[in-house]
C-alpha cells in the first residue's frame, strides 16, 4: 500500500480515511468560533487563548474566493509557476494556499476544493487542494 509518510505540517491537517486531507482548526473555548490552523495563538474572534479552546478536526472542504499564478519560485519543494488562491474554509476562515492545478484558469471564484496530500522529495506529505470532480 502507497501511504504517505509523516505530514510536513501536524499542526495544520492529517490524513483522512478517504485519503485526502482533513483539516485542524482551534475551536475557540470561549465564543466557539473556528481558527486555523490548530497552533494559533488564540481566537482570531475573541482573542481567548488557545489553551480555552480545542483541536476540531474538519474535512478539508473550502471555496475559491480568488486565485494567481506564481512565476518565481519562492521554495525548492515548489517549482514555478503554480497558483496561489486565498480560500474560504470553514467558519469563514481565510487561507492562501497552494493549488493543485496546472493554470489558473482551471479555477474560478466560487469553486469547490478539497484538500490533498503531495508527497515531498523526502516521503513526507504536505497539503494542496484540488478541484471538487463535478460528478462527486
Ligand atoms: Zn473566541
């Protein structure tokens, strides 16, 4: 069996049953409201300390809110161009994430996502999302 090794990022998603990604959010303790990632200081809401609240792990479902190609490479684990969107997630949060898409124009504003696993040089996984199938 193919599993990927360890995520790159424990704080922020961890593999789901169905093989994407589920995502780790700080529910907050005080006013219940969803921060991401997990490792927040605190409530992006209330400000209430991360301590009050609780890991709440998620499907990895977002929506595009807007999207851009990248031409300069900015890590040697991510070759340009690729595209960049700012994602809503859940709760409203926002999150700039990368895509895993060949051109920006296989977006569009609205767009379901999901998030998925990519597996690095060093067997390690690291989270992209990729477009919802339409027949899903
Ligand atoms: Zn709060």
């Amino acid at each position: 069996m193919n599993h990927p090794g360890e995520p790159v990022h424990p704080a922020l998603y961890a593999l789901a049953e169905d093989g994407t990604l589920d995502l780790l959010y700080l529910a907050c303790g005080a006013c219940g409201a969803l921060t991401f990632p997990s490792s927040a200081y605190g409530c992006r809401c209330c400000g209430a300390a991360a301590e009050a609240g609780h890991t709440q792990r998620l499907a990895g479902r977002a929506r595009v809110r807007q999207m851009v190609t990248v031409h300069q490479a900015l890590t040697p684990a991510l070759a340009a161009p690729y595209v960049v969107a700012e994602l809503e997630l859940a709760g409203g949060v926002l999150e700039e994430a990368v895509l895993d898409v060949r051109h920006e124009g296989d977006l569009a504003p609205g767009m379901p996502v999901r998030a998925v696993p990519a597996i690095m040089p060093d067997g390690r996984f690291t989270c992209r999302f990729a477009p919802l199938e339409d027949a899903a």
